[in-house]
C-alpha cells in the first residue's frame, strides 16, 4: 500500500517567492489560493504561470484563476 501524504506531494511553484500578486491581499484568503494553485496541482493551471513561461508581462493583480484582484 502506497502511504498517503497528499498535502506535501507536489512541490511548491518556483515562482512562489517572487509572485507579486500575494503582497497585494489584505486577508489571509491568499492562503486559499496558495494551497490550491502555488502549493498544489492547480499550479499547471495558473493563468501567471503561463504567462511567465511565455515570456509575457504578468498584471501584479492577475489571479491564477484568470481573475483580477480588485
Ligand atoms: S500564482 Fe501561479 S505563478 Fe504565482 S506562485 Fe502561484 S502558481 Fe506560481
């Protein structure tokens, strides 16, 4: 039987030290996003990391659901 320990599977997103979209929450609500997206297996999803793989510039208020941060 293969040990469950799911919370710590995935490696956190190399970005995650210098995404300046979580400098800008006022709440702890960013550690919602943080666990589903940055530290989870959303990540592959976030709408910033695909523009940072792409070279793009990233809006600092862009959400990784594609969303903007008011
Ligand atoms: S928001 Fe996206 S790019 Fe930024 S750390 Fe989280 S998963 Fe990585």
């Amino acid at each position: 039987m293969i040990s469950s320990n799911q919370a710590s599977s995935h490696p956190s997103c190399e970005f995650l030290s210098k995404c300046p979209v979580w400098g800008k929450f006022q709440t702890n609500s960013k550690l919602f996003w943080i666990k589903q997206y940055c530290e989870g297996s959303k990540q592959v999803s976030c709408a910033r990391k695909k523009l940072v793989l792409e070279n793009a510039e990233v809006p600092a208020n862009l959400l990784p659901n594609g969303d903007f941060l008011d």
